[in-house]
C-alpha cells in the first residue's frame, strides 16, 4: 500500500498555518491503526488541537475515517498543532511478526480540515 505514513511511538504530532476561521470547523483523519486481527485489542487514539483535548476515538483494525470538531476559539493563533496519543502503539518485533522496531500507532492516509455544516 502507498500513499499512507505510520507514527512511530506513543506521541505523533503535524504543525501548520491556519488562518483564524470565522466559524467551527471539522478535522477529518483516515487512517487504520496498528491492531491484529487475530490478536483482541483497539488501537486508542486521543486528539488534542493547540493544547485543547478533541476526544478520543477507539480503531479497531479497519481503515476508517475518524472527525473531530474544531471548535473556532481553539483557531486563535496562525500556527495550529494536532497533537495524537496512542499509548497502545507497539513494535512489531515485539509481537514476534519482523524484526521491525517503529512502535507503530496509525497509518495516516489523509488528514482535512473544512468548515462545520
């Protein structure tokens, strides 16, 4: 597959210009996280925008888009961080599968902000 990154470990973050919006806007993620299909779990993802916690969302194995509202207050500034936690991130060399060392979280394929409906 192509087209997608995988975060490396328990903190992945993306900084950007964002001109302060005049209304809410909506972050849209795809991605699909690092789970087993034969192993039980989720992977969990929690989201914080300049500081501000969005939510947390659990992924199970499937390539999915997850979306948090942003709401225009947190767009204050010019400069925007999204900041992800993914505490259940591991190694597939842990899990015995390669000897690949990257704590993997969540493949990211595509990552949108638009104006709320």
């Amino acid at each position: 597959m192509a087209g997608f990154v995988w975060s490396d470990g328990p903190e992945a973050s993306l900084a950007f210009a964002l001109a302060p919006p005049s209304r809410d806007l909506v972050l849209r993620l795809e991605v699909m996280p690092f789970v087993l299909d034969d192993r039980p779990g989720l992977q969990r993802m929690f989201a914080y925008f300049n500081g501000f916690m969005l939510g947390m969302v659990e992924l199970p194995s499937d390539r999915q888009e997850v979306q948090f509202t942003l709401p225009r207050e947190y767009c204050i500034l010019r400069t925007a961080q999204l900041m992800l936690h993914l505490p259940d991130c591991i190694a597939p060399a842990e899990l015995g599968l390669s000897e690949d060392r990257r704590r993997l979280g969540i493949a990211l394929w595509r990552f949108m902000i638009s104006i709320a409906s």
